[in-house]
C-alpha cells in the first residue's frame, strides 16, 4: 500500500505538462477568437504578439511532456 502513495515523477511532469500545454492552447484561441470577433487592426496586432509570446512555451512543454511521457512509458515496462 505504501507504494502506492509514492507519485511518479515521470507521471506527474508528463501530466503536468501536457494539462498547461492545454490551457495555453485555448487561452491562444480564446484570444484568437475574440480578436477576429472585434476585427480590428489593434487587436489583430495583439493576437498576433499573444501568438509570438506564447509559441516558444508551446514548444518547451511539447518537448517536456513527449519527453516525461516516453519516460513514463519505460519505466512502466
């Protein structure tokens, strides 16, 4: 029983990760979708600097969350 409290770490960063992964992903299309609502240039310009910052996270936590998952994967077998 006791080792069943115990988390996996690769478990945890690999959920973790793709859950924030997540959230960024629709708060980029919350943003894209209320900006094409107002469609005007200023905040086409936003979704725009919102899509620049938020792409170089996307990209970390892809590779994290591959990376933590493939060694969830092998700890497992």
């Amino acid at each position: 029983m006791r080792e069943r409290l115990h988390a996996n770490p690769f478990g945890v960063v690999a959920a973790a990760s793709i859950t924030l992964l997540c959230v960024l992903v629709a708060g980029a299309g919350a943003v894209a979708v209320i900006a094409r609502s107002v469609n005007s240039w200023r905040s086409l310009f936003l979704m725009e600097q919102a899509m620049a910052l938020l792409l170089p996270a996307v990209k970390v936590l892809l590779v994290v969350g591959l990376v933590a998952s493939m060694g969830l994967a092998l700890r497992i077998r």
